[in-house]
C-alpha cells in the first residue's frame, strides 16, 4: 500500500500535464480558426454533459445520485448552447464551473469506475480551455 500511495504524486502530476497538453491544440485553432475552437469546445462541453446522467444509470447511483449527476449534465448543455446563441463567454463558465464540479465531485467519492487521476486531468483541462476562451473572446 505504501509503494502505491508513493506513485500518487507523480500519477496526479502526470495527469495535469496530459490535460493541459491536450488543450495547447485549442490556441492553435483559436489562432487560425476562432469560431471553430469556439463550436469544437462548445460540442466537447454538451458531450461532456450528456456523459454524467448515463454514467450514473450504467453505475446503478441511487436515484438521489442519479438526479444530481442528470442535472449537472443538463447545466452543462444549456451553458453549451448558450455559448452558442449569446456569447462564447458563456464556455468560460461552463469550463470553469466543470473543473470545479470535477474536483469537488470526486473528492466526495465521485463515481464508480472513474481513475483517480481523471479528475485532475479534466480539471486541468478546463481551467486551460476557460483561460483560452476568456483571451481570445
């Protein structure tokens, strides 16, 4: 157990750098393709979304459980569309508002079968995604 818990730091360190190298490519379409990075990230975040409700009925969550999972990932997509019908702006929120729903989630327990090291790498990745968003808009 102890040479496990020894790898943690690195596995979390790890993860942090993959999510935020997984988000340099978006400053290249921001720079060459503003409204594309913008729909990409605006897709990405309704996905996202769609993912918690099903994940908690795979699991078998309680319906308590369930209800949240199901109501953050509609949040999600309604901050996605209105990324798209009033501002990109709103991707700032809902980036921001994901990585903070990520760290807070999984340290209450979070969901069965995600990685430990998942949540940072999200995490990570939309604060980079948000900050982006928030210079280029």
């Amino acid at each position: 157990m102890h040479h496990e818990s020894a790898r943690a730091p690195r596995r979390t360190l790890l993860a942090a750098v993959a999510g935020l190298a997984l988000a340099l490519p978006f400053l290249g379409l921001f720079i060459l393709h503003r409204d594309g990075a913008y729909d990409l990230l605006t897709l990405i975040l309704a996905f996202t979304g769609g993912i918690y409700g099903g994940a908690a009925v795979r699991t078998g969550a309680p319906r308590a459980k369930a209800a949240t999972e199901f109501a953050v990932g509609a949040a999600m997509v309604v901050v996605a569309a209105l990324s798209l019908w009033w501002s990109p702006i709103w991707l700032v929120a809902g980036y921001g508002a994901h990585a903070a729903w990520d760290v807070l989630h999984h340290a209450r327990g979070g969901a069965p079968g995600v990685h430990r090291w998942f949540p940072g790498f999200c995490a990570v990745f939309d604060v980079a995604v948000a900050v982006m968003v928030f210079v280029f808009t």
